[in-house]
C-alpha cells in the first residue's frame, strides 16, 4: 500500500507516536490522531503534518470506552473521509510488585481491549475502500515468551494479549486488511532512568545502544507498504532477545 493519499488513525499521541506521525505525514499521509491525556503532543504533531501539507486532525477519547472509541472512529471518518490505516499505540505500561493488588482491568483494557475496539470499529470503514492495515504493539518480551522481570503480570499479560489479537484479527479480516504488530524493545529510555540501568540495558543489547522512535516509525512503514504479510509480529529490540 502507498501511503501519499491514505488516512491513518493514529492511538496514542505522545514520544514514539509523535515520531510515526510525522514519518506518515511525510509521506503524504493524512491523519487522524486520537489522544486521551496527551493533548498537546497530539496538537504539535497536527500542526507539523499540515506544515508538511497533509490534512490532520486531533481527537480527544478513552481508549478503553467503548463508546468514546465509536465516536473517534466516526469523527476521523467524517472529517477525513475514509480510513486506510489503524496504529494502534495506546498503552500504559506501570509495574505492579504485588499482583494480588494490581488493577488488572485498568492495564488489560488500555493494553488490549483498545486494540480490539478500534479495531473492530474501524474495519468496517477500511472494507468500504480497497482494504487497509491494522498495525498493533505488543512487547518484546511476551513474543520472546519470557516474563523475565518480576513485578508486570497485568502488564505482560496484556502485551501477550494483543499478539494473540493480531494473529485472530489477521484471520478474521483477511484478505482486505492486512494486521500485523510491532514489539519494541529498548527504543527510548525512560524519563528517570539511572545512568547504572542505562549501562544494563545497553550491555543487555547485542547492538550496544537504544534504537530510537525512528526505528519503530520505519517498521511501520514497512507494513503498511508490504502486501503479503499479515498476522506477524516483529521485535525491534536490537537482539534484545537473544540474552
């Protein structure tokens, strides 16, 4: 699929999400971006896409409101008229050392049950056209299938949730739409992070350094453009994997 002329919607509006917008709207891609707390990244990553001279547009929703979800799916549609590309980006990533007090419904539904709603209500809009792409994140560590750190079962769990979304989704909306997922690894460090953890991390990485939001932003761009690929998965973690 050639970006220049499609509408992506874009979930989750802040770091890595402001990184893929702009690389889409580079390429001519018009854009839809959904935001619940991120309202200024959302508005600055608008105002550089149509700078770039695409249209964009910024909506304000819980991800994990079925409901809000609708009304999201319908605005961008409405405004943009039609949707060839969902990303979904939403997620809240929180450790919880004690699972028997974890909000496990809280991490599941912004993880995972926002995958499948605006999934499910998108779809629809891109089956009307000539088909479209639905690209997912999950998590380097449940596709490598090793929990590894204590302390993000809900966590881990939810990113292991929405692998096995994909591959369902894959099937359940083949041949119009092509779903695949993106599982990053150490791609930007976190605010706070010690310069002793920043040294783990890197030692822990074959290729000896953080990969950058560029990165997943090529990734995705690599699905939307490939046609016969549907139902993977793909780890951007520098070899994170192989320790």
């Amino acid at each position: 699929m050639d970006s220049k002329g499609k509408v992506a919607l874009i979930t989750g509006a802040a770091r890595i999400g402001q990184v893929v917008a702009q690389s889409l709207a580079t390429l001519g891609c018009d854009l839809a971006l959904v935001y619940r707390g991120s309202r200024e990244a959302a508005e600055g990553s608008a105002k550089a896409a149509i700078s770039a001279g695409v249209r964009a547009i910024t909506i304000s929703a819980d991800a994990t409101d079925k409901d809000q979800v609708a009304a999201a799916v319908k605005e961008a549609h409405s405004a943009l008229a039609r949707i060839d590309i969902l990303v979904n980006m939403a997620a809240v990533y929180r450790s919880t050392p004690k699972p028997e007090q974890a909000d496990w419904s809280n991490i599941m539904d912004a993880n995972a049950r926002s995958v499948f709603l605006f999934s499910t209500f998108a779809a629809p809009i891109m089956k009307q056209g000539a088909g479209g792409r639905i690209i997912n994140f999950a998590d380097w560590l449940p596709v490598s299938r090793r929990p590894r750190y204590p302390g993000f079962v809900p966590y881990y769990s939810s990113k292991a949730a929405v692998v096995a979304l994909t591959e369902s989704l894959a099937l359940e909306l083949a041949p119009e739409i092509l779903v695949n997922a993106i599982a990053p690894g150490p791609i930007l460090a976190p605010p706070g992070l010690t310069p002793e953890d920043d040294n783990e991390v890197i030692k822990a990485t074959p290729l000896r350094r953080w990969g950058g939001a560029a990165e997943i932003a090529k990734t995705v761009r690599f699905l939307i453009e490939s046609d016969f690929i549907t139902g993977e998965c793909i780890r951007v973690d520098g070899g994170r994997h192989l320790y």
